[in-house]
C-alpha cells in the first residue's frame, strides 16, 4: 500500500518568534513543516533532504544572510528544482531584489506577513510540486514499462531463436532418422534375402531324412524332424514378412487412380480358398476411386482381411465389413478444405482390450501366444507402414468379445496439406 503524499516545507529564520507564527499559520493545512533558525543549519538539512515543495527564508541572518545561503543551495544540482521565498522586514531597493532573483528566489514576501497571502502563494507552489511529482511518477511508471517491455521482448526473441533453432535441429533429426531407416531397410532387405538359400537347404535337407529315412526313425525323432520343418515354416513366413516390409521403402511404385471396389474383388479372390475354408463373409459397400499404389493397397487389405479371419471368435463365422466416406480432418483450430477416404474394416472378432490399439502396430507385436494362433507379429506393422507411405494414418478400435474396426485415413490428394508428412512438418515449425 502506497504512503499518503505529504507535502514537506521548509522555515527558514534566526528568530523563533517568527518560526512559530509561521508554522500557525499552516496549522490547517496538511504539511510537513520543518524549520532551521540559520543558513547553516538549513544547508545540513539540506544535505539529507531534498524533497521539499517550497524553502520560506528570512533575508536578514547572522554569518550567512538569506541571499548567500540560497547561492549555496542552488550550487547543489539536487536542490535547483527547490522554490525559494524570501521573507524580509525592509524594502532593499531595486538592486537588491534583482540580487535575490539572481541568487534564486522566486517571489518576495514582506513583514509583517499577511497569513491569506502568505498561504495562497505557498498553495500555487505546493499545487505545482504536487503536479510536477506526479509527472514524475508517471514518467517513471512508463519508463519501468519500457524497461519491462524490453525485457520481454528480448526474452520472446531469444525464446524465438532458441525454438528455431531446435526446429532445425528436429527436422534434421528427423532426416537423419529417415535415412538410417531407409539403411535399416535396405539391410533387412538384403539379409532376407540371403536368409533364403540356408533355410531352404535346412527344409530340403529335412524333407529328404523324412522321406528317406522316415521309416527308420523311431517317435521321438520323427518329433525332432516335424519340429525343425514347423521352425522352418515359422522362419519362412518371418523372412517373407520382413522382405514385404523392407520393400514397402525401398520399392518406389508410382500412384495411380484405382477403383478400391475393384482393386477388394482381386483381393477377395485371391483370398478365395482362406475366405471359403473358414466360412467367412465378406461385405463390401460402395468405395470411391483413390490415387494409391495397387500392389501395397492390395497387401494392405489382404493382412487385415487375414487377421480378421485369423482372430474369429470359436464356433462364430467371420463377418468383415468394409465401407467409407470421406471426413475434414481439423488441424488445430484451422479446418483445411482438402479431405480424407476414411476406410473402415469392421470384423465381429474376439477383439483385444483398447489399451493395446497403439501397441499392435509395432513390430513382433503379438497379443497372443504362438500356441494360440500362428503369426509374426510383424503383419500390421506392414499395414501401417504401407498407410503411412500413402501419407495417411490407420487406427483401431476394439472391444473384447465384440470384435475390432480398423479405419484407414488415405488423403484424397497426394501430397495435401492434410498428409501425415506434412502436418508432422508443420508441428515442427509452429
């Protein structure tokens, strides 16, 4: 809480008769009154305070008369701002009033004082430090704003500059990032590749002792072969999965507009023997032509069909229905025009708890034993990565026993401001 501005006035006189008739007379008004009975004792308080509205002064003082003491004062840069009345009991003649104005004074005041007056030339001085203190005050209220302002603003810039620079430092993270994988993918590519020969000769090889041999091999090894064909088999799917996914990078096919109701017919057709053997349903409504690479799209749905097929709840036939419509995405607080296929691939499976949606597109992956049911772990991995190069998303909502709908977010047009790649870009540089 502020203090109550008070007004301070200094008397200036030998005599204390006088110290105390004025200081009567300003008994009504709400001043601080101080008072020195020579020049050199109101130099001291001078020395120590400096924020007085008006200096009363008696001209007529032992050692340092009035005009003196004001010369000393006014030599003081603190004190120059201070008023000086000089009160005296004699007219000095022209010369020595103008030597009171030289030495600082600002008005005159003869005895015997006339209280009204006295008290009306003390208020216009009072009213005019009152105004100018104000000012001051003002003036340093905006200058500690500037100086605040200031500060913020250099803060912000620097702020500015550090997130730009951690921007730059993100996207070249993220090319790196990029290229290691592309190396990764590559490397997978070729290790897949070269796995193939060893396995296959491991698969002859033991085809060859059971068929040969087979007859001659007591239980227990008969165990031992299945077993290392049933590895065998597991290692192949494995391989093949990995070479799928490794390719989905390193095999750029151009993207083309595809009827996706004609694209699902080969998909079902191919899946025909699948889709019969476990008396599955397929329901397809009515899908719109999308700029998409055919070949990826098609492995796409068939490792979604497949794990609907796969994940079907005991004695229930499976039923898989795909359909779509097209959907604004919001990007913060904007709503682009461009919009999103949203494809969705509903199945009436044994489903998994929601706290997994994330978690199944990850590599090796699995929910479930082998025992259970067969798998790499690596299939939906493949469907994100395959969405993800369309610069699209794929999410999943599931609830146990009731079954799990995949949905497919494809933008309608390559390369939109709505793709995947471009709004990770622009996160990165908001």
């Amino acid at each position: 809480m502020k203090k109550p501005f008070k007004v301070k006035i200094l008397l200036v006189d030998d005599n204390e008769n006088n110290l105390m008739s004025m200081k009567s007379i300003f008994s009504e008004d709400n001043y601080t009154i101080e008072t020195a009975n020579s020049g050199k004792q109101a130099l001291k308080i001078l020395l120590k305070e400096f924020d007085f509205a008006i200096i009363l002064m008696d001209v007529e003082m032992p050692n340092l008369n009035g005009f003196e003491t004001a010369t000393m004062i006014y030599e003081r840069e603190k004190l120059k701002h201070i008023p000086i009345i000089f009160i005296t009991a004699h007219g000095h003649g022209d010369e020595n009033i103008f030597k009171g104005y030289r030495a600082g004074a600002v008005d005159y005041i003869y005895k015997p004082i006339r209280p009204e007056l006295l008290r009306a030339k003390v208020q216009v001085f009072v009213e005019l430090y009152r105004k100018n203190y104000l000012l001051l005050q003002q003036e340093k209220k905006l200058l500690d704003i500037n100086r605040n302002l200031e500060l913020e603003i250099n803060e912000r810039i620097i702020s500015e500059e550090k997130v730009l620079k951690l921007n730059k430092q993100l996207l070249e993270n993220i090319d790196q990032l990029e290229a290691k994988n592309k190396e990764l993918d590559t490397f997978a590519y070729m290790a897949s590749h070269d796995l193939q020969e060893p396995l296959r000769k491991i698969r002859i090889f033991s085809d060859r002792v059971s068929s040969k041999y087979g007859h001659e091999l007591d239980g227990e090894s008969k165990v031992y072969i299945d077993k290392i064909q049933s590895a065998c088999a597991r290692m192949q799917s494995l391989i093949n999965d990995i070479f799928t996914l490794s390719k989905i990078s390193t095999t750029k096919e151009a993207m083309t507009p595809t009827n996706m109701n004609e694209l699902l017919e080969e998909v079902i057709g191919e899946m025909d023997f699948q889709i019969h053997e476990s008396n599955a349903k397929i329901i397809i409504d009515k899908l719109p032509e999308l700029q998409v690479n055919k070949s990826l799209v098609k492995r796409l749905f068939q490792n979604l069909i497949s794990n609907s097929i796969k994940y079907a709840q005991k004695n229930v036939p499976p039923v898989v229905k795909i359909s779509a419509k097209m959907e604004s995405i919001q990007l913060g607080n904007k709503t682009l025009s461009t919009r999103f296929c949203r494809i969705y691939l509903q199945d009436n499976g044994i489903g998994f708890d929601q706290q997994y949606a994330e978690q199944i597109f990850a590599m090796f992956k699995r929910l479930h034993a082998n025992t259970e049911y067969e798998g790499t772990g690596i299939g939906l991995a493949i469907c994100k990565r395959i969405v993800e190069e369309h610069e699209g998303f794929i999410s999943a909502k599931s609830e146990i026993g009731v079954g799990t709908t995949f949905t497919i977010s494809l933008p309608v047009e390559v390369n939109s401001p709505f793709s995947s790649k471009t709004i990770k870009e622009d996160k990165a540089t908001t």
